[in-house]
C-alpha cells in the first residue's frame, strides 16, 4: 500500500480536493490519503484563538464567520447531491458551533489545540464524503484514534503501529484509508499536534507504521529544488536524493519536507516521493538509500539563528570546558547546531532563543561571551565527503564575497554550512546557484 500525503495547497479550493481524488483513486489500488487543513484555515484557527487568548471574542466571530461562509461555499462547489451537500453543511454546522462555543463563555478554559486541530478534521471529512458521493470505498480514519506523543512530546512509533494495524484490520476492503495529517495525542491522552507543517511527520510515521511501499508527499512544486524557489532564481528539481541528504536539506530549511519528516522513513527503509498536484506527470524527486558518488544536490538555508562565542584563555588546558559549556544548553533544553572551536574559545549556534539571556548569563562563568543575533546558516548537500577534491574549495569560493561567520565541514558525509548574516542570505544562495548548478 502507498501513502500519499496533500498539503494545504494541494486541497486548497474544491477544485484541487477533486484533482486529489482523482490522483488517489486512478490507479484502483488501495491507498492510504494523509490530509492537511485547506490552505490558510490552519493559519485562522491560530488566530482565532489569539483572540480568544486576549479575550476578544468580537475578533474571534468575525474569524469564524468568514471562515464558516467560505466553507459553505466550498460545499455548494464540491457536491452535486443534496444528499452530500445536506450531510456535509451539518458537520461543517456542528464543527462551526464547536469554535464559536469558546467564545461564549470566555472563563473556561478554551483548549488551543483542539481549535487547531479542526482544519485537517473539516478537510478529511469534506473529501471523505465526495469520494462516497462519486462511489469510492473511502473511509475517514480519525488521527486522534492512533497519532500519539509520549511524555516527551515525540511521536510513540509502537503505539501508533498497534493501534493502525488493528484499526486497519477491523476495516478491511476500502480502497481509500483518509486520515487527519499534523494532529495527535498527548501522553495524557489530550488533543495536540505535530508542530506547524506536521503532516509530513503524519505521513512518514503511518508509511513506517503500515508499513507501506513508498510514501508520497504530494505538494505544490515539481520536487525538492537545488535551491530555495522563493528566494533565487532558475531552480531546477533535483531527481534522487538519499535519506541523509533530505534530511540535512528538511532541517536546514527546504520547506517542502518538515524536518521531521525523514527520519521515519529512513528507519523502516521506505522510499519518499515528492510529487507536484498542479503537475502530476512531472517526475518529482526520490528520497531512497542509494548515494550518488560525487554530486552537490541541493542549498538551503535557515534563519533566525543566533551565535555564541565563549573566549577562555583558561580553556587550553582545562579538560571538561567544553562538558560545562553544553551542559548549560543541555539544562534548557536549547539545542546547537553548528560548532566550531579554537584554541582559547568555542562558537555555537542555536535557533531557539528563549532561554539565551539565562544561557548567557551562565557561560559568562567560564570565560567572555560576545551574541550575535539575525543570522543564518546556509547549508550546502550532497556528497561531501573529504575525498571528493575540491568541493568544499568550491562551496567557499561561491562565498568569497559574503561576510561568514562560522563554517562547518565534516561533521557528516553529507554539508557543508555557513553562518552568515540574514542580510546577505539572499546573495549568498544567489551565489552558490550561479557557481554549483547553473554553470
Ligand atoms: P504543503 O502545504 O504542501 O506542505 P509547503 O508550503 O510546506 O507545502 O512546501 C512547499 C513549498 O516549499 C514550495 O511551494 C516552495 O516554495 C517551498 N520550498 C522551499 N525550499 C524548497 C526547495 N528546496 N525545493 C522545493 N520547494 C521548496
Ligand atoms: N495544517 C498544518 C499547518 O498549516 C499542518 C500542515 O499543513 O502540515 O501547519
Ligand atoms: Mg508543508
């Protein structure tokens, strides 16, 4: 069984929630349909409860109002039947009744998430109903019944292979298998979800869970490009790349797989496939095992990244320097991306900054910090590995004219990274396209 997974895009009007059904029920075989929100609701249901959370529940009706008048267009689109159209306004009525519930009564506690969560629960259901109008075997599968977190808010992959399999088991013979991508549950069984853009994460884990033969991450470009579309110019879709690979370029900032997304599938060996809906019949790109010797893939680049230098002349001979130093990022929980070090000091850098003032404070203990804030690393991909002479000297010469604060190379077969500064982002993926690909 294959897995395919549509973004926000992918369903974003009733036209394209039928393109998919047509994608997912062509080759007659069973399929398992992983959902997002349509595009922009799941960005209305945050603000919705924003409003909420600042107690204006004037801000979130007229959230929900046109959310609710857009949707019940949708439906007049989408089904022919009275029938479907009758079924479908009842849900949307009732999930509609549900948002505005929290703002009546502003004193209880509202639950984020579970406002969150309604956009992939309104498209499954409006998709599910339209493939039984036009006569397909669908059936909705409910995410809440099998995604789970554990106590460390990480997907629990056993729990979620029990619980599909034996879900799958007590439901066999449909063609299609429909479920919510992004959201799940707690550890304490309560409504969460996977982090913004999580229904990649969704995917994979139910790919591995099943396990499926391929998973098919279905979006609204032609495949992984060798650079970042939105910021330069003549990209082009990269054909194979291998788990490592994908995984570096999804962490480091190619938004078209959460970062998340590989390591599911890397594990339990399956292949993903990035397709394009707008564009089916291009070829998109694999993510397999395989390694191609001696190739640069692809750049991408993330921001809002801070550094930190610690300058220690007691460090030279002090064993443990560098224990104490993560230990302090360890204890809240801030994670380092890249690192380089000196003879007499160290330089990290991290992209969640809400403890650094208290980070700060504490390496001031051990030697002289200095922060610098607004940054970005750029990561360039492929087969790096040090016997492949001179890719890194062509890496650094596309940045000859870009301030660089820190460089990484060697850490994995796989990047080479640079930290620079926000400002010269733009410039400097410019740069590496014009010297890597478009020669
Ligand atoms: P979905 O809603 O389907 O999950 P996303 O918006 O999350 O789609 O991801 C697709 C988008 O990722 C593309 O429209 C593209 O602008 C962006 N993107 C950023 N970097 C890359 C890249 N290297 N290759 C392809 N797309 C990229
Ligand atoms: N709907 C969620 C979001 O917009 C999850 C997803 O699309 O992957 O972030
Ligand atoms: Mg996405």
């Amino acid at each position: 069984m294959k897995v395919m997974k549509f973004g926000g895009t992918s369903v974003g009007t009733p036209e394209r929630m039928k393109n998919v059904s047509q994608l997912i029920t062509e080759s007659g075989e069973q399929t398992f349909v992983v959902l997002s929100a349509m595009s922009g609701t799941t960005n209305s249901l945050v603000e919705i409860s924003d409003y909420l959370y600042k107690k204006n529940p004037e801000g979130a009706n007229e959230v929900i109002n046109n959310l609710e008048k857009k949707y019940m267009q949708h439906v007049e689109e989408l089904f022919s039947t009275d029938e479907y159209k009758q079924k479908t306004c009842e849900f949307l009525q009732s999930e509609f009744k549900f948002l505005r519930s929290f703002t009546k009564d502003l004193f209880t506690s509202f639950e984020e998430k579970s406002i969150v969560a309604q956009g992939e629960i309104i498209s499954t259901n409006m998709v599910v109903n339209y493939l039984q109008e036009c006569g397909v075997k669908a059936i909705l599968l409910n995410a809440l019944d099998f995604m789970r977190t554990d106590k460390n808010a990480e997907p629990d992959p056993q729990y979620i292979k029990e619980k599909l399999q034996a879900i799958m088991n007590d439901n066999e013979g449909y063609q299609i298998y429909i479920t919510q991508g992004f959201i799940c549950r707690n550890a304490y069984g309560e409504i969460d979800n996977l982090q913004r853009g999580g229904s990649d994460y969704t995917a994979s884990l139910i790919g591995a869970a099943l396990p499926a033969e391929e998973i098919q991450i279905w979006t609204d470009i032609d495949g992984m490009h060798n650079n970042d579309p939105r910021i330069v110019d003549k990209t082009e879709a990269v054909r194979q790349l291998n788990f490592e690979e994908a995984a570096e370029l999804a962490y480091f900032g190619a938004k078209i797989l959460h970062p998340t997304c590989v390591q599911p599938a890397k594990y339990a060996g399956i292949p993903v496939r990035l397709k394009n809906t707008m564009d089916p019949q291009a070829e998109g790109t694999i993510i397999d095992n395989v390694i191609v010797r001696g190739k640069i893939k692809a750049v991408a680049a993330k921001d809002n990244i801070t550094a930190i230098k610690i300058k220690s002349s007691r460090m030279l001979l002090a064993t443990g320097f560098l224990r104490k130093v993560f230990e302090i990022f360890e204890s809240y929980q801030t994670p380092i991306d890249m690192i380089a070090t000196s003879e007499v000091g160290v330089s990290m850098s991290i992209d969640k900054d809400d403890h650094l003032n208290d980070i700060v404070n504490e390496l001031k203990k051990y030697g002289t910090v200095t922060v610098d804030t607004n940054m970005c690393i750029v990561c360039v991909v492929g087969d790096l590995d040090w016997s492949n002479l001179g890719f890194e000297t062509l890496a650094t010469d596309a940045m000859k004219n870009i301030p660089v604060r820190m460089i990484s190379y060697g850490g994995s077969n796989y990047n080479i990274s640079f930290l620079i500064k926000e400002s010269d982002k733009k410039r400097a993926l410019q740069n590496l396209s014009d010297v890597l690909f478009n020669k």
